[in-house]
C-alpha cells in the first residue's frame, strides 16, 4: 500500500498562508514568502534537490477544495506550472479532491477526481491510483489536519521557511495530541525541511 505524506510549506509561527486567502489570493496577502524555497529564482541546489525529488516519488495528491480553486482558477496551475511547481506537468500525478460538491466546470478537468465522502475515501482512492509511489497530502491546511486527526498519515514533511507571518491561516488547529519521530533535516538559506514519521 502507498505510503501517505502531508507535505506542506509553513512559516516560523505556524502559518501556511498569509491573511486573505481566497482564490484570487492563493497563498494570502504576502504568503510568498512561506513558498521561497520553491518560488525564487534561482533556487538554492538543496531545495531543487527537495522539489524534484518529492515530485518523482509522488503517485497521486490528495487537496482540499479552496487550494483546488485556487489551482484551477484562471492564475493557476497551467501546462507549465502545476503539482511540483515547474517540473514536467506531462507527468503530473493526478489529483483527488475532498469536497461537499463537485464543480460544475473544471478549467483542468484531466488532472482532477473529486471526492464527496470524506478525507478517508479520498486517501484511499489515491492510494489506488499512486501504485507503488507515494499520496501526497498537499494542503490546505484543513485537509492536512484532517488526516492527522484521523490517522491516515504516515509521514509529515513541513518545509519551514525562516520568517514570521503574524496571521493567516494555521496549521494543526484540528489536531490534537500527536507524536512522530523525526527522520531527517535539511537545510537551505530559504528553508529547513524536516521529515517526521508518524507515530501510531
């Protein structure tokens, strides 16, 4: 069975996004900043090294639907740019996203399966479709906490990025007590990225 990472980029403080998020704003006002390890040009060899390397092992991703209207808005994700940022979006997994109800248009209709019954099924359905690659857990923050909150997670991979947000929207808010072992650090100028397993 696939292994399921939530993998998500944070701020010191525990934000994912800036404040106002919303589909014209993605990452909130000033949220950039959490994503510089992917988003700066040129990138430090280490987080080339992180992104394409997560990129490679990912099966499927499993998204909560308010990143999914962000991705598939008209500033989103295209041919070029997508899951894994800029790496080969021919090859990009597919994505399965949890949802009260199914959009009536989807600009990106080839890469979304939407699910109705819960972060569960949703794991489970990309755990079918990933083979012997891993589910990626990719945010927001909502459908992260619900997987650790219902433990179908088995690994947490948070990109910390060195700076303060002050507000905007928090992860762990769900989750309650919870253990893991940490499994490796790595580090750039714009980022620690931390691996954690989960303890069941």
């Amino acid at each position: 069975m696939s292994r399921v990472i939530a993998d998500i980029s944070m701020s010191i403080d525990g934000y994912v996004t800036g404040p106002g998020a919303d589909p014209a704003h993605g990452l909130g006002i000033g949220g950039e900043g959490i994503h510089a390890w992917v988003l700066e040009e040129p990138r430090t060899s280490v987080d080339e090294g992180v992104l394409a390397g997560a990129f490679d092992e990912t099966g499927a991703v499993v998204m909560g639907r308010r990143l999914f209207d962000v991705v598939d808005g008209p500033d989103g994700w295209s041919d070029d740019i997508g899951y894994g940022y800029d790496q080969d979006q021919s090859v990009a997994p597919p994505c399965f996203v949890v949802t009260h109800d199914v959009p009536e248009r989807v600009r990106l209709a080839s890469r979304f399966r939407f699910v109705t019954s819960g972060v569960a099924d949703a794991v489970r359905a990309a755990s079918e479709a990933a083979g012997e690659k891993s589910v990626v857990v990719m945010g927001g923050a909502n459908v992260v906490d619900q997987c650790l909150a219902a433990d179908l997670v088995d690994e947490l991979r948070i990109h910390l990025s060195p700076l303060l947000m002050g507000s905007g929207t928090r992860l762990f808010e769900l989750t309650g007590r919870k253990d893991f072992v940490q499994r490796d650090v790595v580090v750039s100028s714009r980022a620690t990225h931390l691996t954690y397993d989960v303890v069941r």
